[in-house]
C-alpha cells in the first residue's frame, strides 16, 4: 500500500510538473549509463554482424547505387563552391552579419528508450563534453530532436515524433511557417499552417529559428499527404541503423552586444 | 528438510545460485533498456521484466518482494523518460495480485500458466497505455501497445524456460539462506 501511493504520488507530481524531477533523472541517468553502454555496445556490434553478412546479396547493387550518387555530387560540389565564393562576397558587399559555425559533438546511442509511450535515446555525451539541455541533433542526415536532460556524462535526446515534441519549421520554397508535431508515429505532421499555403509533396522543411531552440536552416525531412489528408514530413534522419549523433553545442553569437546584466 | 549448521562452502553455494538466479532478472531489466538497433523493434519491444515479475511472483514470492519491483520500475521509468511511478505502480501493483492468487497457478501446466500471463501482460500493458494517456493528456495509438503484447506472447515460452532453469538450481528451502 505504501509503495503504491508513493508510487501514484510520483505519477501526479511528474504529470503536474514534469520539470520536478530533472536532476534526480540526471543523476540516475549518469548512474545507470555506463552499464548500458557497456551492455549495449556488444549487442549493436552483433546486431550490425549479422546484418551486414545477411545483406551481401545487397551490397552490389548498393555500390553500384552509391558510385552513380557519388558522380552526381561532384558535380554539384563544383556548382556549390562556386555559390559559396559568391554568397561570401556578396554577403562582405552587404555587411550581412553572418551566423557562426556551429560546433558539434559526436555520441553513441547507448538505450533507445523508444517504446510505445516515449520516443527518446540516451547518448554517451554530457555536460562533460558541453552538452546541454535544450541543444539540438542531428543524425547523418537531418535533425532528430534535441536534449532534454543531461548528466554529467549522458544525456536523452527527445525525438521529432514525439507527442511531446514541437519545432518551428518553414517550408524553404516557400517560406511558410509551420509547428512540426510530433504524434508517436513515424512521421510527425506539420500543424499551424496557414490556409493559403499552397504545399505539394516533395517540399524541403528545415528548421526557422524562431523561439531560438534550434538554429534556422537544419534539415528535417520532406512533406508527405497522407490518407487523412494531414502534411506529414518523412524525416531525412534514419534512427533504425544509426549508431552514432551530433550534438550542436550552445554557441556565442558573436553579433550579440554584452550586456551590463548577465 | 535438511538440518544442521551449514558450512561455509554451502552457504557460498547458496549464495550463487540465488545470483543466478538475480543475473538473469537482471539481463531481462538490461534487455528492456538498451537499443538493439533493429528497425521498429524497440517500438513493439516486449517487457521481459513483466515477464520476470510474473513467474517469481508465483513460484518464489520472496525473489521478488514489492520493494525490488518498485525500484525496478522506477529504474524503467528514468531510463524510458516515462513518466515517474508509472511502472513503478504497475509492477508493485502486478507483483502483489500475482503473489496474492499464486495458489491459482501452482502445480499447473504451462498452458495455464501461459493464458495466465497472457491475460496479465496484456491488462498491464493497456492500464500503462491508458495512465499514460491521463498524465499527457492525449490518446496515443494503441498499435505499439499490441505489437508489444503480441512479441511478448511470442518470447514468453523462452523466458520461461530461460526461468525454470534457475529456478530449479535454487534451494527448495529458502529459509537456508539465513
């Protein structure tokens, strides 16, 4: 009886305020993380075996896929440095006040608590490496989440397709502004929009900047029309094979003026 | 039942069995925590814990005390992002029905045994869907929840196995642990 009502009191405090227990799960998750990635590494090497030796059937035409993708892009490398010489100089022309390059810091998924309820990972990364709450990441190919708590040498990543998740988006082509929501399915939907904006399938969404969460421009993934008629986004990032994630770290805007008051 | 003092050697050898025993519960805990990296798995993973829960609440209570189960519940739900006290109520509430209607189970066959922790598992899984749904305030599908139920209908005749084993290592009194 007294474990169950400790118990249900838990349960309300974390559904009245889900902060309340921040650094208890930090602490805890510090605790725990360096047994789950020590039991965790031998099984994703197994797992990443077996799969690489029962896909050699796939691996020709995957060369073959990839050899034609690679010719493609050094193509388009000429064509982006081109543009990257030009939108320098143009930018000194203007005195455009540039973004800083970001800084980034690799970690490995150690426990993929993506269960039914949760779309969240636990990454080897702290505040060790200057990994903090709030900082966005990414996987090879776009944007995954951003940390929601950090210990001092591990940190959960909270997923796009979360129920909990809610990034400002704008569609590049045509700079509508949107909210990506996350449902806890594959894909999450794009809500906000406004009505006049006119989407078709295909178009590129990236991040907008606004709230300051995440650094505008960071790729998300392409709109999708389901059957119920809802704008899903397919996600660039593919969490099923990835091992590995980038954490952006807080930066100093350099164009920013101190203030007296820190 | 045996008498007399025990040996050293003895008590060292009781002392491992029940380690045995703790390992692979523990394995189980470590198998509904880390990723294994195969697609949509982690999505529909089982919960061996439950699994765990159920057949030592029925054949050795004493493993498995409400105490052990609220910690590793709690334990669930920091590594998960759950909620805090989601499982933790769950598994204490789980542990303490199966201990109190144990005698339903005892001396069955494993069929029995089987629709047992099927009707278990999934009145567990759906209260968590439901409480779940309560804390956040929206309805999330309920497809993961099944395929979570389904999988676990699948791996439970292992686990079992995988528990009997262990189980049949332990002392039969376990008062010699004293």
């Amino acid at each position: 009886m007294v474990l169950g009502g400790i118990a249900c009191a838990l349960l309300l405090a974390s559904a009245l305020s889900p902060d309340l227990f921040t650094n208890t799960r930090s602490k805890a998750m510090n605790t725990v993380s360096p047994l789950i990635a020590a039991v965790s590494y031998p099984v994703q090497e197994a797992v990443g075996y077996v799969r690489n030796v029962s896909g050699l059937s796939d691996i020709q035409a995957r060369n073959a896929a990839l050899e034609q993708e690679n010719a493609r892009l050094r193509e388009w490398y000429q064509s982006a440095m081109v543009l990257q010489n030009r939108n320098a100089a143009l930018e000194k022309l203007l005195n455009v006040k540039v973004e800083p390059a970001y800084k980034f810091v690799t970690a490995r998924i150690i426990a993929d608590a993506g269960n039914a309820f949760v779309k969240s990972l636990l990454v080897k990364a702290g505040t060790n490496e200057g990994v903090y709450k709030g900082n966005p990441v990414l996987s090879g190919d776009g944007l995954i989440g951003r940390v929601v708590g950090t210990g001092s040498n591990a940190s959960r990543i909270l997923l796009l397709n979360d129920v909990n998740s809610r990034v400002p988006v704008i569609l590049e082509e045509n700079d509508h502004h949107a909210v990506l929501a996350g449902q806890n399915k594959t894909r999450p939907v794009l809500e906000h929009l406004s009505k006049d904006a006119k989407i078709r399938d295909g178009m590129r969404v990236v991040t907008s900047g606004f709230g300051g969460m995440f650094p505008p421009g960071l790729p998300v993934g392409k709109v999708a029309l389901n059957d119920m008629g809802q704008y899903e986004v397919v996600l660039f990032s593919d969490l099923k094979t990835t091992q590995y994630v980038r954490v952006i770290l807080a930066h100093q805007d350099p164009n920013l003026i101190k203030g007296d008051i820190e | 039942m045996s008498t007399g003092i025990l040996t050293f050697s003895k008590k060292l050898e009781i002392f491992a069995r029940f380690c045995g025993a703790y390992c692979l519960i523990a394995v189980f805990l470590m198998l509904d925590m880390i990723s294994f990296n195969v697609p949509y798995f982690n999505e529909i993973r089982p919960s061996f814990i439950v699994m765990a829960l159920f057949y030592w609440s029925i054949y050795r209570p004493s493993m498995v005390p409400p105490w052990l189960a609220f910690l590793w519940g709690l334990l669930i739900d920091i590594v998960s992002g759950l909620p805090l006290g989601l499982n933790a109520l769950l598994y204490v509430i789980l542990a303490r029905i199966i201990q109190n209607q144990r005698k339903i189970f005892m001396g069955q066959i494993f069929l029995s045994i089987y629709i047992g922790y099927v009707l278990v598992s999934a009145g567990v899984a759906t209260l968590e869907w439901v409480i779940f749904c309560l804390v956040e305030f929206e309805i999330v599908s309920y497809k993961p929840v099944l395929g979570s139920i389904l999988l676990g209908f699948a791996f439970f005749p292992l686990a079992f196995l995988l528990m009997n084993v262990t189980h049949k290592i332990l002392p039969h009194d376990a008062s010699m642990m004293k």
